[in-house]
C-alpha cells in the first residue's frame, strides 16, 4: 500500500461479513444496505496536533480491528482497493479478540 495518513486520520481496510438469509442464498456486498462499521487500520498517521503544538500519540495502532461510526469515513482507492479515511474521534473502539 502506498499511502500515509496524516495527523490524526487513520487507514482503514473495511472487513465486510457475507449476509446469509435463512435459505442459504448469500448476497453480494451490493445488496448490502448497510456500510461497513469494522475495518483493520492498515496505516495511521503521526497524531493528533494539540493547541499547544505538540503532538499526541494515536491510540489504535496498525493491525487492530476498530469499529466506526457509519458515515464517518471517506473512501478511496488506492492500487485497485477501497480503504477508509477516518479521523481518529470518529473510531468507537477497538475490537479485542
């Protein structure tokens, strides 16, 4: 991957589950009503800037599982595949497994 967030965005692959109905028929992601709240941060940026000038460390890290708020993200393709950009805030927590 060629890209390298800024500040306090964070990269994210989204993890998308099959939807199975009760029949066993699986659904392609384009029937999918919904976007997708889980993703692996791929890459994340330098930090935050705090008003003071510093800069304060990211709290999720490369290789965490986070889930996210639904339209917080923006997406782009980079190399044929779709990322999110999201702004660290905008991250409700990191799923431990």
């Amino acid at each position: 991957m060629n890209i390298q967030p800024l500040f306090d965005k964070v990269v994210v692959k989204p993890l998308t589950d099959k939807e199975v109905t009760a029949s066993g028929i699986v659904l392609p992601d384009s029937v999918s009503k919904e976007k997708p709240m889980e993703g692996e941060v791929v890459a994340v940026g330098s930090g935050k800037r705090m008003d003071n000038g510093t800069i304060a460390p990211l709290s999720v890290k490369v290789g965490d599982t986070v889930l996210f708020t639904k339209y917080a993200p923006d997406e782009v393709e980079v190399d044929g595949v779709d990322y999110l950009v999201i702004d660290e805030d905008k991250i409700l927590a990191i799923v431990k497994k």
